[in-house]
C-alpha cells in the first residue's frame, strides 16, 4: 500500500499508472461511443428511436452506478478490485453484442454492459484525485492519457471501417480484458474509505452533497450541467452517423481530431486555470458549442469540408471548458468528507440524466426531421443541427445571467 505521503520517484510511477489506466479505460468506451448508431441503422436497420434508445444506456448506467460505487467500491472492496469484476463482465457482454441483431437483444445487452462500464468512470476519478496532491495541475495531464486513447482507438475502428461493423465490440472485448489485468497488476492499492460506516441510499448517490446547492452558484452550475448535456448528446449520437450519410471518409478517423484539440487543451488547462475564473471558462465553454453545431448545418464535403473540420476540431475547448473545468470546481466546493459523493452526484446529472434526456430526444429528433422520397429515406440533417445550436444559445445565456462567481481553481491546501 502507498504511504500517505509518497517520494517524488514513488509518486511519478503512480502518476504513470494511472495514465495507462485512462488510456485503456477510455479505450473501452471509445471504441463503440461514437459509432454505435452508424452500426444500428447502417447494419441492423434500427429507428432513429431505436438507436438513441440503445445510444441512452449509457445515461441510464450513469444514474445507477453512483448507487453501486456507493454501496460496494466506498464500504466493502477496493476500487482496483471492483474494477476487476466489472471489466471481466463487460468482456463477456461485449461478445455476446456481436451476435445480438433484434433491438430487445441489442438494448438488454448494452444496458447491461453500460451498468458494468460506467461505475468505472467514477472510480478512476475517484482513485486519480484521491492519489495527487494538486489536481488543477496534475489531473489534466492524466486525464489526457484517456483522450489519447479515445484518439488512437478512434482511429483503428474507423481505418479498418469497423464503423457498420461488429468489429467495434470485439475492440472493447479486448480493451476490457486489458483492463482486468490492469487493475489487478498495476494499480496501486486503494482500500475503501466508507468501510465499517453503515450504508444508506442517500449517501450512496451522491445525495450528501445536494448540501452544496444550497450555493447559489454552484445550483445554477449543475442546472447548467444537465442542460448542457441534451445538446451535447446530439453530437456524440449521430454525428458519425450524418458524416457517413454525406459522403465523409473515414468519418471515426476525423472526429479524433477533436480529440487531438483536446490533448492540446488540457496541456494548457493548468495555465488557463491560472488566468481565467470558472465562469469564463465554462462561458468559453458554451461559445464554442453555439458554433460547432452552425458548422456542422452549413457543412458539406464538397464545398465547405472546412466547417467540418471546424467543428470537429472544437471538440477540445467544448469539453475541456465545461466538463473537466466543472468536474475539478465540484471537487473544489465541495467539504471533503463530502468529495467522493458530490462526482457522483455530478456524474449522476450530467452524464445520467442529462444525457439521458439528450439521447431521447436526439432520436426523436432524427425521426421527426426523416422523410420519405421515391422510397429512400432522406433526413433533414440542417434543422437537426441548428435545432441543436439554438439549445446551445439558450444555455449560454441562462449561464451568463445566473451563474456568478469569481473562483478560479487552486491546489489543495489539505
């Protein structure tokens, strides 16, 4: 087990484990997150409907498992060892989705691999901030080695055009195998904190920290959040889908590159945490949202590819700005008996319900703006997108006029 205070030597190969766990951990969502709903309806002809159904277990598994890391990783096992169990059931799920074809197999399946996946979200977040000292500093870098593997598995599936493929869930398969052997051979030990204390549901779900809504603007912040993950989930559920429709090549390829941006951005998060307040840079945040979503409705591969890349390549500083500069000022606000519970609870908002919200409505959306002409169906992806952007505008404005703070994130005093 480490010390509580490790050397400088001890502490840097922490740091390096920790970055291979992000980057095989997000190897594992990457690698069927963005192409997912090209496979549904390219290769097993699903609804609109259908595929943001299936593309929303994900948000689903993201309202739950704030309760399971609360009742099993915070009071009976560590966080490595859970880890372990959960990769070896996504392994076996993964395989069974390669052979699953009716959407009752398709959304069961995905459902349950989401419910074993995502706790494990929560729990490289909670081992990486438990084990630094500085996180405004350190946790960009980390968290980066996750965005590399997003880039480099995003690459693979879309080089092999495993997009309309089940190639995508045998990469998972894979990565989740990677994951076993690297929680139980590289992590260091990380023994429950909540262990002998006696288990409720409030404390399970993050519920604890609601005490800090009653900050006014740290409330209008996880409002924010929820909203801001509806528009979000359009982006993430069909953009793969629209590029491959208008004729894009190599559409997983090029959307890494907004990952590439984002490499670039936490690189120079530290020194924008330095400068900038949270408001500003979520504010900054939110712009570059409005404008990635215009681009992508006035985009088109002949003429105007530029948009494209435009939008793709904002990708960094949309992200970047709102979630990562938001998960760090929950940890910032938050007392810390309450840190564990209060990302979960913004876990449980953003990429739980409102995403969630963001993933129905995204496919009703898709329906509603498909038609049908001379027997070919024909979808109306201009309006989908500035209906996307207008959501975007309006959450911007909501932020400026009511989330008022000058705090900048700091290192730990504690």
């Amino acid at each position: 087990m480490l010390s509580s205070a490790p050397s400088p030597v001890n502490l840097s190969h922490v740091k390096l484990r920790l970055g291979i766990m992000m980057f095989v951990n997000y190897v594992v969502w990457g690698a069927w997150y963005v192409t997912i709903t090209n496979y549904l309806t390219t290769a097993l002809h699903f609804t609109g409907t259908q595929a943001g159904a299936v593309f929303g277990t994900a948000s689903i598994a993201s309202i739950i498992s704030p309760f399971f890391v609360g009742l099993v990783a915070d009071r009976y096992f560590a966080a490595e060892k859970v880890m372990a169990v959960l990769y070896s059931l996504c392994a076996v799920i993964m395989f069974l989705m390669t052979r699953a074809t009716s959407f009752p197999e398709v959304y069961g399946l995905m459902l349950l691999f989401c419910l074993c996946y995502f706790p494990n979200v929560a729990l490289t977040n909670t081992i990486t901030f438990q084990l630094i000292k500085d996180p405004g500093k350190e946790f960009p870098i980390i968290r980066m080695m996750g965005t590399l593997g997003w880039i480099f598995i995003t690459n693979v599936v879309g080089f092999m055009k495993w997009e309309g493929t089940t190639g995508q869930f045998w990469v998972a398969l894979a990565a989740s195998l990677v994951m076993v052997l690297i929680s139980l051979g590289l992590l260091p030990n990380t023994p429950p904190k909540g262990k002998g204390t006696k288990f409720d549901a409030r404390t399970a779900l993050g519920l604890d920290a609601l005490v800090m809504m009653k900050n006014k603007a740290f409330f209008f912040f996880a409002l924010a959040s929820v909203l801001a993950c509806i528009p979000l989930t359009f982006y993430f559920s069909f953009t793969n889908d629209y590029l491959n429709e208008v004729g894009v090549p190599n559409a997983a390829g090029k959307m890494s590159l907004g990952q590439a941006t984002e490499v670039l951005m936490m690189l120079a998060m530290p020194l924008i945490f330095r400068w900038m307040s949270v408001r500003m840079i979520i504010v900054m945040g939110l712009v570059c949202w409005v404008v990635r979503y215009l681009l992508l409705a006035f985009g088109d591969p002949n003429g105007n590819m530029w948009m494209f890349y435009g939008a793709i390549l904002l990708h960094g500083a949309s992200y970047d700005f709102f979630f990562m500069t938001g998960q760090m000022y929950t940890d910032q606000e938050a007392p810390p008996h309450l840190r564990n519970a209060a990302q979960g609870f913004i876990l449980f908002l953003t990429y739980g319900v409102g995403m969630l919200v963001g993933s129905l409505l995204s496919g009703a959306a898709v329906d509603y703006f498909t038609h049908t002409e001379g027997g070919k169906v024909v979808r109306d992806w201009h309006t989908f997108w500035l209906s996307s952007s207008g959501m975007a505008a309006v959450i911007l404005v909501m932020i400026l006029l009511t989330f008022r703070t000058n705090a900048k994130i700091q290192p730990k005093t504690e």
